[in-house]
C-alpha cells in the first residue's frame, strides 16, 4: 500500500520579535513573502494533503497567498501552544494519509533533498515519531534534545524549562517532525500545559511516545542553516542572504555571469539568458527578464516590468521600470527609463530622463530602432521619436511631440533643424 504523508504548517504565531505591524510569515526573502518558499517545499514532495494553522491576522495571511494555492486552512482561535495546533489541524487532515509531516511558515530555508531524507528515515525504521535535529554551539532559543543511555530521543525540554545541564546540550529541536497519523491523533490529548510558558508543547510528545514504548527517532541535519527559524529581522536578514546565494548559484549555475555574489541581489523569480554578465551592486526586482549575452550593471536598479532583450547594454546608475529595451540597445551611463518601450540598436546618453510621471498619471515614452539620444535629454511623456532620430545634448522633448523619422531635434524645447540625419 503507498503511504501518503499530510503536511502541517504552523503559521498562527505573532511574531513579537519582528516589531512589525505585518505578520511575521508574509515577511519577504528576495522578494517573496517566506510562507512560500515552504509552499514550494510541499509542492516539490509532491505532499498533497496540507493544512496551513492561521490564527493573528489570519485574513491579511490568507489573502496573500490564497491565488490558486492547493492547502487547507485550520484557525487557532487562541495560540495555546504548538501541540494545541497541530490538535486543531488535525481535523482538517483527510483520510488518506498515514504520515504528518510537521513543518513551519517561518522555517523557509529547508531543501526538498533533507526532508525527502527525513522521511525516508522514519519509514525505513519504522519509527512512529522522528524529529529533525541539528547539533550546534548555540543552542539557545531551541529545545534540547534529551536521549536515554541507549542514545534513544527520549524526550525534548524547552529552553525556558531545562535546568543548568540541559542547557548544555549541543543537540536541538529543528521543530521538523514525522509522525504516524493514528498514534499522533490518539496522544495528541495527552499533552498538559505544566510548563513556565502555561502552552501545549508538541515536543511533550516525544517523551509521552517514549513513555509508551513508541519507536522514536531522530535524523541530524547536514547544513544546520537549513533550519534556520525566523524570529527577529537580524534573523530575516541572514535567512535573505543565504537565499540570494542560492538564487544566484542557480542563475550562475545557468551560464549568467555573477561578479559579486555578495552585493547583486536577484528577485526569486527573475529570468536571465545565459552569458548575461550582471556586475556589483545590482538590484533586479519581481517580474524582470533580461535576455543573453547582455551586460547590467554596476550600480544598475531594474524594476518590476522590465524587459531587456538579448546583447542589450544597461551600465552604471541606470533605473529602468515597466520597460522594454530591445536588442543590441546601449545605454551606458546614469539615467531614468519609466514606462518606455525602446526599440533595437538605440545608444541612448548619459544622463538621460523619461519624465513619465505627470497629474497623477504614468504616461509612456516611444523610441524607435536605430535613434541616438544626445546626453542629457529629456523626455516629457508622453512622446514617441521616429527611427534612426537624433536628439542633441541637453534636448528637452516636450509632452505630445511625434519626431519624424531620420531627423534631428534640439534645444530647450526641442525643435526640429532642417538637416536630416
Ligand atoms: C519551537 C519548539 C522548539 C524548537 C523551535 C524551533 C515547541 C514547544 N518548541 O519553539 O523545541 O526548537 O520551535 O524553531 O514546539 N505556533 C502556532 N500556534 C501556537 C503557537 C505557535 O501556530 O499556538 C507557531 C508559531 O507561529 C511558530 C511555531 O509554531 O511558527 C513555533 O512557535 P514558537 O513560539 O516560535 O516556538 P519556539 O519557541 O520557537
Ligand atoms: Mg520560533
């Protein structure tokens, strides 16, 4: 018979340490609120019974990631702890699955590999419960993993409630735990709040499973930042970094060039061709597609919406935003392009501005194939300019003008001189 394994996903909690009126688990990593990486996660193991526990702000959460998303919702009207949790979840669990997978929306670096590992443990062994544990110098903050003199888990104690030696203890909680359904069903009761915090503790039902002569296991994590939880923005900051290394490695992986892994931060959902180099201190935001062979950066911002096609140059402190740039276009140095469509083999200055923003309204700047845009032009949207045109240094192009093709304009504001190009 397959065993089919149902995923819960704690994200009622308020988060305090974030300080922020948002909730902790729609706080972004590149771009991206974390929940979803751990959607990702049970997508990619194919887990197709999952239950997501809401309780503080449960609407703001669930409006965010609802769109065609496939996971039941469990609310927690009052956040008693993480055992009443999963005891709420579990009546929105269907029939068809044997396993519970506990997993949390603030955990979002963990790879498919290690949990695809976990799993595969605790059916080898036949475990009725096994925790994912990591050894570390600085278990605080963690619950420490207690094992019998056999080295069997045998329980797991709480920071706030171990005494001196147990703090000691280098093996910790990851709060990653498999399950056999039924057993966990019928124990779940057991758990009492007889702690400092006055909460049901899941990890209570690891010693009730040892109490009961239950099969417990633990797996110990390979890469420890894996399971880093999220509880503070320095925490949100390392979470961010490790998953921009990870973006890029995949993007070099790929055949992008990447100068600076450090300082090139890439939206999780960015698409780049290959032998595209992006130079230091770029910033490339959601909904972005550069094609091959460009050059982008240093110091190069690119907003959402922005389409470069292939062998494209945008260099140093250029800002582009909902705009297309078309092949073999160059743009070399300092500017603004806002709501623009720029045809193929266009050199625009240094220095140049699309002014698109006017009485409340984005409005949008045409330049067709083969244009030169002198330094320094400025362009009042909305505007379009012929092919193979030429505007001259410090041009300012006024609202509503429609520059012929191969002509040349200049001046404050820009007029149209009588030689052709
Ligand atoms: C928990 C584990 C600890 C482990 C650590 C790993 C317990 C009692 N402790 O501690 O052993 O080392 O995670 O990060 O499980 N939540 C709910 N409903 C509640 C309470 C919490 O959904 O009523 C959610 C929170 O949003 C959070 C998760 O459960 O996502 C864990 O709760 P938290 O209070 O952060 O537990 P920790 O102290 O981190
Ligand atoms: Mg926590």
């Amino acid at each position: 018979m397959k065993k089919n394994i149902a995923a819960i996903i704690f994200a009622a909690g308020k988060g305090v340490r974030m300080k922020s009126t948002t909730p902790k688990v729609l706080h972004e990593i590149c771009n991206r609120p974390m929940i979803n990486y751990v959607f990702d996660l049970v997508n990619d193991l194919k887990i197709k019974d999952s239950v997501l526990v809401l309780g503080h702000q449960a609407e703001r959460i669930k409006k965010t990631i609802a769109p065609g998303l496939k996971v039941k919702i469990a609310v927690q009207k009052k956040l008693a702890g993480t055992a009443d949790a999963v005891k709420t979840a579990l009546k929105k669990v269907g029939s068809s699955s044997d396993t519970v997978l506990i997993l949390y929306g603030d955990i979002p670096l963990l790879k498919k590999d290690t949990v695809s590992k976990l799993i595969g443990y605790h059916r080898s062994t036949g475990a009725d419960l096994t925790v994912l544990t990591a050894v570390t110098d600085k278990p605080k903050g963690y619950g420490r993993i207690v094992r019998d003199r056999y080295n069997t888990v045998s329980r797991i104690v709480e920071e706030k409630d171990a005494d001196e030696v147990e703090k000691d203890i280098k093996e910790v909680n990851t709060g990653i735990i498999c399950f056999d359904k039924k057993k966990l069903s019928s124990l779940i009761g057991r758990v009492r709040p007889n702690n400092k915090k006055k909460e049901y503790y899941l990890t209570d039902l690891i010693g009730i499973f040892y109490d009961k002569d239950l099969q417990v296991e633990g797996m110990k994590i390979t890469d420890i930042s894996e399971s880093l939880g999220v509880n503070s923005r320095v925490e949100l900051g390392l979470a961010n970094a490790i998953m921009q290394k990870r973006i890029n490695e995949k993007f070099m992986q790929a055949g992008v060039g990447i100068i600076d892994t450090n300082s090139t931060f890439i939206s999780f959902d960015a698409k780049i061709g290959p032998d595209t180099m992006i130079y230091p201190f770029t910033v490339i935001d959601n909904n972005v597609k550069i094609g091959a062979r460009c050059s982008v950066g240093p110091f190069a911002h690119l907003r959402q919406g922005t389409r470069l096609e292939n062998d494209c140059l945008v260099g140093n402190f250029l800002e582009v935003t909902r705009s297309t740039i078309g092949s073999k276009t160059l743009a070399k140095h300092f500017g603004y392009i806002g709501d623009s469509s720029i045809g193929r083999s266009v050199n625009i200055g240094a220095g140049t501005v699309t002014a698109n923003f006017n009485k409340g309204k984005k409005n949008l700047t045409v330049i067709k194939d083969g244009s030169s845009i002198g330094s320094d032009t400025i362009f009042v949207a909305p505007v379009v300019m012929g092919r193979n045109s030429i505007t001259g240094a410090g041009s300012v192009i006024l609202s509503g003008s429609n520059i012929p093709d191969n002509s040349i304009v200049a001046g404050v504001p820009a007029k149209q001189l009588k030689n052709k190009r």
